[in-house]
C-alpha cells in the first residue's frame, strides 16, 4: 500500500514567512504589535517566540517598533504550574507581560448564567470566552491584534476549540503547523523543555486533549492527511502507518482514562465527524494565517 505522505519544513525559513506574515498583517493595519494568551503550553510559547523572533527583526530597521504583549490569565481549573510556566516563558522572550486571574469574573455570571457556571463543559467555554474578551479587549486599548496559538490539528482538523473564545483572534500564525511541526519548531526555537508537554486546554479539572479525544494529534494529521491524498477511511483503518499507532492509543486510552474508542474504524470516523464540526466552525470564523513552504515526502 502506497505510503501517506507528511509535511516537512525547513525550520529557519518557515519562522521567517510566519514572522513576515505577522509584521505584514501588523504594519499595514497601523497597529503597535500583538497580545497574546500565554499558558506556558507549546503553542502559545512557540506562538510568541516567533512574533518576538519576527518583531525584533522588524524593530532592528524601523524607529517605530512593534511589540508583543503576553497575557497570563488563570482560572480555578489550572494547574499554578500553568501561570508560572507562562511567567518563564515572558521573561526568557523579554516581553512585557501581565497575570490577571479570571476566576472572578467567572463567578459573577452565576448571577446571569447559573446554567454554565454549574457544568463543567459550559464553565470551561464560558472561561475560554472570557480569556478572548479580555485579550480583545487589552488589544483594542493598546491597538494591537490578537494573535492565536491554535495549530492546524486542533483549530482547522477537528476543531477542537470554543467558537469566540480561544478561536476569537485576529490572526492565526501557527495555523498551518500541524502538532508535530509545532513542537518541531519550538525545539528550534530553543523551548525543547516545552516541546513535548501534554496538550491541555486547561477549562476543566485534570483534562487533558487525549482524555478528551481518545487519541493523539499524530493520528489526526495521519488520518487527515491521508483523506486528502485520497484514502478511503476502509483504507485507512488497514494501514501499516495508522492501524498500529491508533491501536496503540485506544489501549493506552482505555488504562489512563477508560475505553472511549473500540476500534480503528471508531476513531477514524470521530476525526471525520469533528472535521465537518471545524469545517461549520471556519465558515463562522476564519482567521487568516501565513503562506508557508512545506515539502510533502
């Protein structure tokens, strides 16, 4: 059976398109920089350390510089080690930052909305909106745009994010990355520490994207990669380059959280539906993102 084909990169070149993406996207706007949400997870870090990595090429040639703002904005669900890894991170780029815990302004829309702040789901989106009005809002005063951390897996593959809340940016620098180029990137930019971090959003106790999914965002670009190049799922769920790694994942699942999934065909199916889900999602809000090189081998 022919082999699915993935992305590779060049490193080097493709955090200058992104940053050129951004400066572009800025500067013809006439806005002083980004904010952006810092969680101390792999995206918003690698996120940020490209626009810093962009913004001082820029400010180095224009008296008028940009600049990046970091916004750390913790709530009950997370773990503290969330802020103060969001905390090293500002400090290691050298940006300016701020820490706002939310939980507060959580609680106040019992009064309105006593229907999310009781259910774990609802309180988690509630929360994810919230972070989006604050960073918003932050970006309006100080003229700035909102750049999102969200890569290609979770906000164009699966969708797996709050329509207006983590998916309310202006701009969507590493939207073309999938997961695995994500941390690839983050290990060339110097954050190897944070490369392989268990992904979380972070909006309910103890949950984890995997505990969530029931599998990895490797067999998401797999999976959906290999749609695209014309496999049929029946295919999918016989190859050599799928069958083994979700197997692998349903049994893992079903020890750390219980079973979700039963087989390969279930989770390929679940990647279709929540790709129809993310497709619903983009026809309401499409941040756009950079052009960059990739090379399929």
């Amino acid at each position: 059976m022919r082999r699915i084909k993935l992305p590779h990169m060049d490193p080097e070149q493709v955090s200058r398109e992104i940053g050129d993406f951004v400066i572009d996207n800025v500067s013809s706007a006439g806005l002083t920089g980004c904010v952006i949400g810092l969680s101390g997870g792999v995206d918003s870090t690698t996120t940020a350390a490209l626009i810093k990595r962009g913004f001082d090429r820029y400010n180095a040639d224009h008296v008028k510089g940009l600049e990046l703002v970091g916004y750390i904005l913790p709530s009950s669900t997370n773990n503290p080690a969330d802020a103060e890894d969001g905390i090293k991170v500002a400090e290691r780029l050298g940006i300016r930052y701020e820490v706002h815990g939310i939980e507060p302004i959580i609680d106040a829309y019992s009064t309105t909305n006593p229907e999310a702040t009781g259910s774990k789901f609802h309180r988690g989106n509630l929360t994810s909106r919230i972070r989006a009005t604050l960073l918003n809002t932050k970006a309006s005063t100080e003229s700035k745009s909102v750049a999102g951390t969200g890569n290609r897996d979770e906000d164009f593959c699966i969708g797996y994010y709050t329509l207006y809340g983590d998916g309310a940016v202006h701009m969507s620098p590493i939207g073309i990355l999938s997961k695995r180029l994500v941390r690839q990137m983050a290990e060339y930019l110097d954050f190897s520490d944070l490369a392989g971090r268990e992904p979380t959003a972070g909006l309910e106790p103890k949950q984890t994207d995997f505990g969530d999914l029931g599998y990895r965002y490797d067999v998401v670009e797999l999976v959906i990669e290999g749609l695209y190049q014309g496999f049929t799922p029946q295919e999918l769920a016989i190859h050599d380059q799928v069958a083994p790694l979700v197997k692998g994942q349903i049994e893992e699942h079903a020890v750390l959280y219980g079973t979700k999934h039963n087989s390969v065909e279930d989770v390929i199916s679940d990647i279709m539906r929540r790709k129809l889900i993310a497709e619903a999602k983009s026809s309401i809000v499409h941040p756009p993102g950079p052009r960059i090189t990739l090379e399929y081998k």
